[in-house]
C-alpha cells in the first residue's frame, strides 16, 4: 500500500537528495563502463525530481523515519479488559487525535536564527541565479551577431536525413565550438572558422547537436541549473552537475555511434578532438563539443559496442529498479500514533502500537487497532513478549491489510500493585509507612525496576536498589549499593551538591518522582 503526500521539508528533500547523489555517484564509479550510457542521465533526472519537488510516496520498502522526525501524539490514554468482564471495554482517553505538522518554538532566539538562516539561504539563491544569468546574457551577446545559414545544401541535406529540417544554424566568428542554444525552440550555432567544404566533420557536428536537440538535454540543464539555485549551498549538487553534464554528452556520442556505422567510429573521434575547446563557457547553460574529457570520450568511441537486448533489458530494469527504491526510500516526517496502551488480565504485557511508515488506514484506525491488539492479549497463554509481538503484528497486518514491517510495537510489563508487591517480598523489597521502598529493614533512597517502568527517588536513605528482569519479565535479581561502594557515593555527592546549589536545608522535604510505563505518567497507571 503507497501513501502520498507533497509536504516533504526542504531539509529533508536535501538529505534525501544528496543520500541518493552519493548513491548515483558510486554506481557511476563502478558502472559507468558496464552500463548503456543512457543509464545515468535517466538517473540524475530521477534525483532532480527529489531535489526538486517535496513529494513523499510511502512504501514498504521505505526507509524508517527517526523518532526526533516524527510528528508525536501527547498522549496517556489505556485500555483495559478484565477478564470477568469478557468482552467489555473500558476506554480513558485524554489525547487528541489531530496533530499540527509544524511545532511553533516559544524561543525567540531561535525563531530569530530561523529568520536569518532564512535570509542567508534567500540571498544565496539568488546570488547563484544572478551569476547564471549574468553568464548566460554575456554569451547571448555574442550570438546576437550570428548569421542565418540559408543555402549550405550539404548542411540541408543532413538536417533532413536527421529528421530535423526544421532547426536553424547559424555561424559566428566568436563561437570556438558548435553548440545548440534554446529550450523551446533550439538553434545550432557553428564557429565561422569551420571548414563547411569538410562533409564528413560537419556531419559529425549536425548529428551530434541535432541529437542533444532529440534528447531534450537542454531541457535536463536547466532543470539542474534550477536545482542548483535552490540547493546553491550543497556542494553535492555542484558535483551532480558536473557529472550531468559529462554523462549527457557520452549518452549523446553513444547514440550517435548508434545512427553511424562501425566503419566511422574513428573518424567520428577525429571530430570530437578537432572540434574540442578549453573555453570556459558553462556546460550547463549550452550542449556542445568540449575538451572536458575528451579523452575518456574519445576512449569510449573507439570501444563503442551496440549494446544487446539482454543488456538493454537489463539496463531498464535497473533504472525502473532504482526510480522505485528512490521514489518510495524517503518519507517526509509523519504522525507514528496509532493504538493507545492496551493491557489485559490474560496477559502480563501491555501493547501499544505505532506506525514504522507514512500510511493511511482508513476510519476508526486506533479503535480498530485497539480491538485487534486486545483479541491477541485475552488470547495469550505463553506470557511471551516475542510470542506477543509476532501475533499482534500478524493481527494488525490482516486488520489493515499492510505489511507486518509498517508497524512497530512496545510491549511492557504490566502489573498490578498486590502482583507487583507480591514479587517484590520474596526478594526483600517491601513498601514504608511513608509509602517508600525499604529493602531487607534498611530504607530504600533510590529504586528503579526499569523493565516495569517505575522509579522512586529521594533525598534520604541507606541503599539504593535496581530490580533486573528477564525477557519474560521474571526477577533475577536485586542490585544493592550501600554506603562505601563508589557509586552510591557519588550519587551521595551529587545530592549534597544539588542541595546546596539550590540553597535547601539539609532537613528539606522529601522528593519523590515515580513513573510508569510512558514516561512522564503517574503511578497508578498499572491495571
């Protein structure tokens, strides 16, 4: 099941987008050699579309949102079954089910760096797009002289043969190298100084150009100048274009070896040395010949080979493959609340349930996610957690009809107070009159029985006690720190200090904090 939404934040499509680069780049050191040239073209236009626009398409195969990412449901809200009361259902509810995609900070500071980190990114996109631009008019200026090749029959001819009767040359005597200029409707410009007697040359021009014209590479170029505006601070995205650009031109030799014959490769590399310049015209704003590896090019011509149907097939596979996996890795942060806490007599173990992946569930979501979770702990006989995981995983997955991996679950241990106490006396911990643990006679200063959830502090006492669990929630043991060992002490230290930093007197009231299962609730949240 796909769930999509286009709020993805810019810092997000960043990471996502330069994760994706980093990836393009490695198969392109590996590969690049192995591969149809077509390949990687397609996939730097797979990671513009990431770069570009804030869409979040959820899958299986998704990777997991960090928990800081996701949008949390303040919420302390339990079901419990009784089990003589088969079949009823008590509800306290206390949350809200709506939950506001941006959190507003409080802190003005941090509003004002917000502010400025705003104004900086601004400024710097603009910035790359005036020195685009700038480039981009200092060069048209030198176009503007150019002349309309009208009646160079050999140059018609060709055009024609191509299918591209329709394109315009000029020449100009400050172009160095044949280039084609425009989007909407693309021209081709040749330097005045090319010898237009050479027939052979100036079909290994017109081809080459009229094939960036076919393959709407200009169009790619500026998609990428415009990404490079937007993410002018990522030096990832300044790699990406150059490597677009070295890409786009072995896609086009290649192609062009495809309309030639094995008979021309030389001669067709004899074109790209003699027509390649050191000018430093940008390669995104133009396709044209270049010196820029020209060697690699020139390389790759002389060992072209047409590529066979399996390889072919294979290569489409591989970009299908790879859109799929980068489309569908990313998810924009989301809310992970789906069941409240759900506890029952046949079980030891409370479940709630979360969401591992962006996905819509339809209506009743959480009461339905309720029912199934409860159907699994009255059914419960193994008092298991693994056991309890996996079944409710299956209940849930059959319940939504989704993947057992789109959910994630806590399982905690969960106890009465008399089932608790009950435990707690065969090992010596026993409750005080001021409601405080006491251990073997000796008063409890700090408790904690992390696998319950519980903790109990306070300022006075002679031990401090940690309880240890197994996996099934049984006790092991009992970790007793008295005075002399040197943790107690320093947690002895570390009170006497806290007290005087806060000026208390050393007959202070007692400070007790207890929690449960969700930090930060209340002791009395056990059935």
């Amino acid at each position: 099941m796909l769930h999509f939404r286009m709020d993805m934040p810019l810092y997000l499509i960043a990471l996502y987008g330069s994760a994706m680069i980093i990836i393009v780049l490695l198969l392109r050191s590996f590969l690049r050699d192995r591969l149809p040239k077509f390949v990687f073209p397609l996939l730097w236009g797979v990671v513009l579309i990431r770069l570009l626009f804030p869409f979040s398409l959820s899958s299986p195969i998704s990777a997991t949102v960090p928990e800081w990412q996701q949008q949390q449901l303040s919420d302390s809200s339990s079901i419990y079954v009784s089990g003589l009361m088969e079949g009823t259902v008590t509800t306290d509810v206390s949350a809200s089910e709506a939950v506001a995609y941006a959190t507003e900070s409080s802190d003005h500071l941090m509003v004002n760096w917000w502010t400025v980190l705003a104004v900086i990114y601004g400024l710097g996109g603009a910035a790359t797009a005036g020195v685009m631009q700038y480039q981009k008019l200092q060069y048209s200026r030198k176009l503007k002289n150019s002349l309309l090749v009208e009646h160079n029959q050999s140059i018609n001819t060709i055009l024609r043969d191509m299918g591209m009767g329709h394109v315009l040359v000029f020449t100009n005597d400050q172009v160095a190298s044949p280039l084609v200029c425009g989007i909407l409707h693309p021209k081709i410009y040749l330097p005045a100084s090319i010898d237009f007697r050479n027939h052979q040359l100036l079909r290994h021009i017109l081809i080459h150009e009229t094939m960036h014209i076919k393959r709407r590479d200009n169009w790619l170029k500026a998609v990428m100048l415009l990404a490079l505006c937007l993410h002018w601070y990522n030096p990832l995205v300044w790699l990406m274009s150059k490597s677009l650009a070295s890409d786009l031109e072995a896609a086009c030799d290649a192609a062009v070896l495809r309309k030639t014959g094995a008979d021309e490769r030389k001669s067709y590399a004899a074109s790209l040395l003699t027509m390649a310049i050191t000018g430093s015209r940008p390669a995104l704003l133009y396709s044209a010949f270049s010196k820029t590896e020209v060697e690699r090019r020139i390389q790759n011509v002389l060992s072209y080979k047409k590529a066979t149907a399996f390889a072919l097939s294979v290569s489409i596979l591989f970009v299908l493959a790879s859109t799929v996996v980068f489309a569908t890795g990313a998810q924009a942060p989301f809310s992970s609340y789906l069941s409240s806490y759900c506890s029952s007599d046949s079980s030891r173990w409370a479940v709630k349930a979360e969401l591992a992946r962006d996905i819509s569930l339809g209506e009743n979501a959480r009461q339905r996610a309720d029912i199934a979770i409860l159907d699994v702990l009255r059914a419960d006989t193994s008092h298991d957690p693994d056991i309890i995981v996996r079944e409710v995983k299956s209940a849930l997955a059959r319940e939504f009809n989704v993947e057992k991996g789109a959910f994630r679950l806590g399982v905690y241990l969960f106890l009465t107070d008399d089932e608790v106490m009950e435990e707690y006396s065969r090992e010596g911990i026993t409750r005080g009159q001021d409601g405080f643990y006491v251990y073997n006679g000796e008063a409890v200063r700090t408790y904690e029985d992390e696998m319950l959830g519980s903790v109990q502090t306070r300022e006075q006492g002679a031990v401090d006690i940690a309880v240890h669990r197994d996996r099934l929630g049984q006790i092991t043991s009992v970790m007793v720190l008295k005075e002399g060992d040197a943790e107690f002490d320093r947690r002895t230290k570390e009170i006497q200090r806290n007290r005087y930093d806060t000026g208390s007197a050393s007959n202070s009231p007692v400070v007790e904090q207890t929690t449960d299962v969700e930090e930060g609730t209340e002791q009395g949240f056990f059935r």
